[in-house]
C-alpha cells in the first residue's frame, strides 16, 4: 500500500514550494504514508477559508487513490473508479465550508460523498439525505450520554470499536460496505436465517455505541 | 385537515427501522424511494441519526483503510483545473407554506413541486386521498397518503412489501399506536387494516414496491383496479 502511495505523482508547485526546505518536503512525505484526522481537519479548513490548492493537494494525494480503490473493491471497473475519484474530490473542494469538524471526521465526511457519487454515477438519481438541521426543534428520546458521545467523536471510538468486533460480525459490515449488498443478498450469500443476520448488525452497532463490553459474543 | 398541533410531536418515537435498514442505508443500497423514508426518519430521530452517523463512521475507516489504486498521471491536474469550475446551480426550490415546512421532513421537501394543500390528491375510496411522489425505480410506488379522520385503510395485504413513516397525526393498526416519525415495514405475510386517528386524521410518506392485496369479497373485485 504504500509503494502505491509513493508512487503518485508529485503535484505541481510553485517555485518557492518545489525549492522548499528539506523539512517541508519530509512532511509532504509523511502525508502521503498517513495522516491523522486532525491533519485532514487542518487541510479542509485550509481549503474553505481560503481555497488552498495546496492543502488540496495533499487532500487528493490522501484520499484520490483510497476512493479508487473502494470503487474497485465495490467492484466498479477501474476507469469508473477513477472517474468517481475525481468528481468526489472536486465536490470535496466545493463543500469544504459545510465540513465541520465537530459533527464527523473528514474520512466518515469524505465517505458521504463518495457514495452519493456512486449512486449518482450507476442509478442517476440523488441520494437521499438526512436533514441534520431539522432536530433541534424536535423532541426525541435518545439517551444524552449517547448524543454527546455521537456528536463528539471524530469516529475514532468508533474505528477502534469496529477493529475489535467478532469477525462474524465484520463481515457483514464489509459486505454492506464493498460489496453493496442487502441484508437479504448477505443472509442468502452466508447461508444464514435473516434473523441472524439482523442480530450480528445490531451486536455490531451496540459495540460501535459502546453498549457492550468486548467480550460479549453473539450467539446463533 | 391534518393536525399540526406541536404538542403531538413531543410524543416519543416507538417504531424504528431496523439496523439492518440503517446500515443498507449508510452503504446507499437502498432504492431512493425507502432511502428517502429513512432519511425523513433519521432527520426527526435523533438516536436513529447517530446510529447512522456510526454506520458513516465504518464507511469512513473502509475509505481510509482501502488499498489505494494509482490513479492516471493528470488526474490531479485534471481536477486542478476544474477548481475554478463555475458551479451549476441548485433547482430553484418552490414556495412551500408554513404547514408544509413544519410538517415536511427536509429530504421530502426537496420532492415536492407545491405545498401539501396544493399538491394533486387523488381520492381512493372513501377514507384515502393520494398524491404520488417523482422518485425512480420501476414498479415501486412512492405517494403522500392522506386517512380522513377516523376512517380505516381496507384490510388489505402485500405482493411485495409496504413502507410507511407517519409525517403527521396518527393511526392504530393491531393495536398498536403509529404517530409522527413512526416507521413500519409489512410484508407478504402481514395482513392490516390500519385506522387514522378520529382526531387529526393522518399524513404518512408510503412505499410500496408490489400492488396492494385487498382482503374479502369486496376486495377482490377492487383489486383489479389497484395498480401500482
């Protein structure tokens, strides 16, 4: 994965950049191995308060490559897969001010659209969104420590959650996600009683809220 | 009329979409149609919004875990060159009154081409008016259900499966309570005859992706007529 990185051509960049001291050139580096999400946060923030094209450029080293894969392994062919790359990224810099660091991590953000774009690109019509503004005149009865831990998180409770869940239980998350399959297609696919499957979400999604302790295993 | 009276929607919501329906949402393999009822949903639930959120979250890591795929050598500068894009505007939204907007979840308000009031309604029978809605997906249904106060729904069944989320007011069905941002899924197997409050009536967003099966004499020599 990471000759792959690597190898991703050098952006174009001003003089005084491609002259750079060597500490600027290392940290470009760096950014492509990995970034954190705070990295990214910074980026996108570069990038709405004053359309950086060098933050995205580092955005589209990170990410370009990795929605291209995604739409690979979802099975798009690659020249699709690249395609949606492109237009993900394009509507990431267009977006960048509805970004908001508080509310998802620029990953789980960045995934959104991606998938709004393979939907776009294969079933020509807009997907469906939730409207985030619409609760704050809304009464409902989720649990306040649930509400601050969703609304607080940059996803990183949630990833270690999700690094930790039973395999059985991976699996099905993965299906969903690469393989666009149904709950139904899934059950039929494993050989399992829907209900089964149902149950392994819901095991999934409570460890993902923090609702159970780690050890709690689903039993068919 | 259908009541809009605020106090109803303090009412907790007691019928959620299963998980499994908020992932294949989060995943966008729903059709448009059930995408569009849970993303209604999702903006009056606020636990089923997290849920969601959590679900974005594992769609995030898959997207940051991926094998990266080399992309063609001006992919960057293609895009590079496209930042400076004029962007094509949004459609021009059309005037929704007030009732609408309070009663209108914000992803179904993007559906409509007038307020509720104006909106086409076809009456079915006695107790049922609809509008349909302009979504994709050959053989799936997709309308604004109107129950007159205190009238019922004919027993009836599915071919396929049907979806509902109450937008306002309320019905009974076997006895239990469906009210605003309650959501329900019935299959083949499950025969109703849902009863719109005597009160306010009701206003659901309805799915349905096979024609209805009326139950009894009466229905069958009804049924012909139901198409989707």
């Amino acid at each position: 994965m990471f000759a792959t990185a690597l190898s991703a051509p050098f952006w174009p960049l001003p003089l005084h950049r491609r002259l750079g001291s060597i500490a600027e050139r290392s940290k470009q580096l760096v950014a492509r191995l990995g970034l954190t999400n705070e990295d990214l946060c910074e980026l996108m923030e570069a990038i709405a308060a004053r359309k950086d094209r060098q933050a995205f450029s580092q955005l589209f080293a990170f990410f370009a490559p990795r929605v291209k894969g995604f739409g690979i392994r979802r099975g798009v062919d690659p020249a699709a897969a690249e395609e949606i790359a492109q237009e993900a990224l394009l509507a990431v810099w267009r977006k960048a001010e509805t970004f908001d660091r508080t509310k998802a991590s620029v990953a789980t953000w960045v995934f959104t659209i991606v998938r709004n774009k393979h939907i776009d690109l294969f079933r020509r019509h807009a997907y469906p969104e939730v409207d985030i503004e619409e609760l704050a005149e809304t009464a409902d009865d989720a649990a306040p420590a649930d509400r601050a831990l969703a609304s607080a998180q940059d996803g990183s409770a949630v990833r270690e959650a999700m690094r930790n869940l039973p395999a059985e239980q991976l699996l099905i998350l993965q299906k969903a996600f690469y393989e666009d399959k149904s709950h139904r297609t899934i059950a039929d696919e494993l050989g399992l009683p829907l209900g089964t499957v149902k149950s392994r979400i819901r095991l999934a999604l409570a460890r993902m809220r923090g609702a159970l302790p780690e050890a709690v295993h689903d039993h068919d | 009329m259908i009541t809009t009276d605020p106090s109803l929607q303090s009412v907790p919501i007691a019928h959620h979409p299963d998980p499994a329906v908020l992932l294949a949402y989060s995943a966008g393999t729903l059709c448009e149609s059930v995408a569009l009822a849970i993303a209604c949903h999702a903006s009056i639930c606020r636990g089923c919004r997290d849920e969601i959120e959590r679900l974005n979250t594992v769609g995030g890591a898959m997207i940051s875990e991926a094998s990266p795929a080399a992309l063609g050598d001006d992919a960057l500068n293609r895009v590079l060159a496209r930042l400076d894009e004029p962007v094509p505007p949004a459609p021009l939204a059309p005037h929704l009154d007030a009732e609408t907007r309070t009663v209108v979840p914000g992803p179904l308000q993007r559906y409509l081409s007038c307020s509720l009031s104006t909106l086409p309604w076809h009456r079915i029978g006695r107790s049922l008016e609809e509008a349909r809605l302009p979504l994709s997906g050959s053989g799936v249904k997709t309308a604004l259900v109107r129950i007159k106060p205190g009238r019922s729904v004919p027993r009836h069944s599915h071919a396929g499966l049907e979806y509902t989320l109450v937008l306002a007011g309320g019905y009974q069905d076997n006895g239990e309570d469906f009210r605003r941002g309650d959501y329900a899924e019935f299959d083949s197997s499950h025969e109703h005859q849902p009863v719109a409050d005597a009160d306010g009536g009701c206003l659901c967003l309805v799915i349905l992706d096979a024609p209805l099966r009326l139950s009894g004499w009466l229905g069958r020599l009804i049924n012909p007529f139901l198409r989707v």
